[in-house]
C-alpha cells in the first residue's frame, strides 16, 4: 500500500543555480547533493541527485534534476526548451500571507508574473525559478473555496 509521496521532481536547467535559487532565495533546506556513478542504470556517466525540501516538510524531497537526467539527448533538449520557455507549472507553494512572502521574497530577487490577488481560495501570486518554471504562490483564506 502507497503510504505518502515523498519526492516530486523538477526540471532545471543549470542545478547548481537551481540550488542557489531554491535554498538562498525561496529558503528551503538543502537536503542531498550527491552525484551518482555510472554502476546505476541507464546513468551512463553518471548524474547529480540533488534535493532541498521546505522548511516545514523536511520528510518531502523536490529534487532538482537536470533535464537530461534519465532521458536521451533529443528529449533533454525538448525538455529544456519547455522548461527556458515557462511552459511548465510544477505546483502550487502554501504560505500563511502571501503578500507579506511576496514582499519577501521580490526583496531576495524572486520574480513574479502576478502580483498577489484576491481568489476564490485565497491569495494567490505567480512566480518563476530561475530555470523558467512557474508557481503559484498561495494562502488559503478561512471560508475559501478549497
């Protein structure tokens, strides 16, 4: 039986500035930075296994994986093009005020694509990492639509 999820996956474009974004910027906590050795299938030289998790929820890993991990070249090129595009919305990011996080964080440099709004379940902002990928940044109101 399936009992939690304990990963979900990123795609970046450049890890390490990826780590610098997401522990420096957005404050998560830089939980694996290994790399791996070509002994793993399908790894061939080997990759970077690189995971931060929210401060909050130190038992749920996001691993920042570069886009040729696990695929080959043709499909780690379409994936960066998606990726640098901004076509890609990994998830939605909770805080209790999200205009207090706003202002936050666009003093740390993050940017976003929205402004925090009124929603009909909360407050709701859009950001994007420094590879292109978009979230919404969300605080759920008491009585909100959920």
């Amino acid at each position: 039986m399936i009992t939690r999820m304990s990963h979900a996956c990123i795609y970046v474009l450049d890890q390490e500035r990826a780590k610098e974004f997401y522990v420096g910027k957005l404050g998560f906590t830089l939980h694996t930075d290994v790399t791996m050795g070509a002994e793993f299938e399908g790894a061939g030289q080997g990759f970077r296994w690189l995971t931060v998790s929210p401060p909050e929820q130190p038992d749920v890993e996001i691993i920042l994986a570069d886009c040729g991990m696990g695929h080959d070249a043709g499909t780690a090129e379409q994936l960066r093009a998606l990726v640098a595009k901004g076509v890609l919305g990994p998830g939605v990011l909770a805080t209790d005020d999200c205009r207090r996080t706003y202002e936050e964080l666009s003093e740390r440099g993050v940017v976003f694509t929205q402004e925090p709004v009124e929603r009909p379940y909360g407050v709701e902002a859009l950001l994007r990492d420094d590879s292109g990928n978009w979230f919404s940044l969300s605080q759920t109101l008491p009585g909100a639509v959920q």
